[in-house]
C-alpha cells in the first residue's frame, strides 16, 4: 500500500477516517476496515491511499460514518494494516489541530484553512497556526550487558519500559538524553546515538529514540516520575510494553544484540 499526503482534493468519496475522542471508526464485514463514504466540505484531505482519497473527520460518538462503530486507536495497531495505522495517528493529529485554532491565538478572530500548505491562517491579523509537535526522547540504557528499565509513577501501566522525557527549549537532544536520565534516574550517560523515530499521535508528540551507555552513579528513582527502575539482563526481562511503541523497538533491538 502507497500513501501520498496531500493537502486540497476535487472528489468527495474516499476512505473516511472519522475520529472520535482517540478512538477510529471501523467497519466489520466481517474483516475490520476503514470506510469508504461521501464525505461533507469541512473533511480534510489527508492525501491518497493506492489512488483512493482519504480524508479525516473529527465527529460525535454516535455521528460516524454508517454501518462503522469506534474502537479505540490503540486497539487497532495490528490489525490495521501499518499504513493505515500511520494515516489513522496522523487524522488524529491533524483533526485535533484543526478543532483548536479555529480561532486565532494572538487576536481571537476567525481562521481559515490554506489550499496550498497546511496551515490555518487568522482572517484579521494574518497569523498561522501550523500543526505542532512536541518532540520528545525516549531512552534504552545499557550496563554490563543490561538495560535500564522503569515504571511510570503517572500512568501507573503495569510494565517497565525504557525512560522518556520531552525537549525543553534551547537543548539538543543529546542534552535532553542526558538530562531526562538523570533527573529520572539520577545516573549519568555517555555515548549517546540515535536509534530512530516514531510520530506519537496519542500526545502530539514526535519520539526520537536513542541508546545510550551508563557511565556513572546508582539509580535514584525521581518519586514523582518513577515507581520502581531497575537493570535488566535480556533473558530476565519483566513485562514490557506491547509491540506498538518505539520503546519495544529498543527493548526487543538490546535483546536481538545480547542473544
């Protein structure tokens, strides 16, 4: 399957990617699929799926497209095929952008979408609002042939994963690496390298993984950020997180180089 993004289309009949909530509307005939519909003037046009249009619609729970029901977003990952999955997460990115700047953050007025790029421009002062990420780093520390593992004390989920934190203003990510680690889990690194990327839509977010060597200090878990955070050898692994994540990209590539 191919996907060109796009920005403005003529037809009005596509794949309807109707958002509600984090959830996707899906049919069931009997396999799960994304809908083909008519769609109204407001839908964005997200670009072309093998030649068929596909848009995204941000609607009511009980307002989707006909004979669709929602699932939630994260539940689809796998059974979606990974391009659809993509165009999901960038609908859910894009619709929300489009509900919040409707209305100019600088003078309140109106906005109003471009033909040409994507971009909602104020109709009386002329500032645009573009959508926006929050790039963020995510973490595998390694240790004498272990990796450093930990579980969020905010979300509370029931696995360990690799430590992540958002970039603050005037940093590089390699400071950010350094610093999320050990304010997180007060030890330093060194020989910090890029590992690879994943849009994060759930957040807004761009995730921007990284490896890393320890070269200092005992871990201190921050209370505020981490439940409990420990070394881990890769056949003495604790629950990790689901194959959906670029964490698991980390966790399963450290284990594939210590077997």
């Amino acid at each position: 399957m191919t996907f060109t993004p796009g920005i403005t289309s003529s037809v009005s009949r596509g794949r309807v990617f109707a958002i509600t909530g984090a959830s996707l509307f899906v049919t069931r005939n009997p396999h799960v699929a994304v809908p083909v519909a008519e769609v109204a003037d407001d839908a964005l046009y997200l670009g072309d799926l093998d030649g068929t249009a596909c848009f995204a619609r941000l609607v009511e729970p009980n307002a989707g497209p006909p004979d669709a029901e929602p699932v939630a977003l994260r539940q689809l990952f796998g059974t979606l095929t990974d391009v659809e999955f993509g165009i999901a997460g960038r609908a859910l990115g894009l619709t929300a952008w489009d509900r919040d700047h409707r209305f100019c953050g600088r003078c309140g007025a109106p906005t109003a979408r471009s033909t040409r790029e994507r971009v909602r421009t104020c109709t009386a002062c002329g500032h645009a609002s573009y959508p926006r990420l929050s790039p963020a780093v995510i973490v595998l520390v390694e240790r004498d042939g272990r990796c450093l593992l930990a579980r969020n004390a905010r979300t509370r989920m029931p696995f360990f994963s690799t430590l992540a934190g958002f970039v603050e203003v005037g940093e590089t990510l390699e400071q950010t690496v350094a610093r999320e680690i050990r304010e997180e889990a007060g030890i330093e690194v060194a020989d910090i390298r890029y590992f690879g990327s994943q849009p994060w839509p759930f957040t807004g977010s761009l995730m921007i993984g990284f490896t890393a060597r320890w070269a200092g200090g005992d871990i201190v878990e921050e209370p505020e950020e981490i439940l409990e955070a420990g070394w881990f050898a890769p056949n003495e692994l604790p629950v990790i997180p689901p194959k959906l994540s670029i964490a698991r990209e980390l966790i399963d590539d450290f284990v594939r180089r210590h077997s």
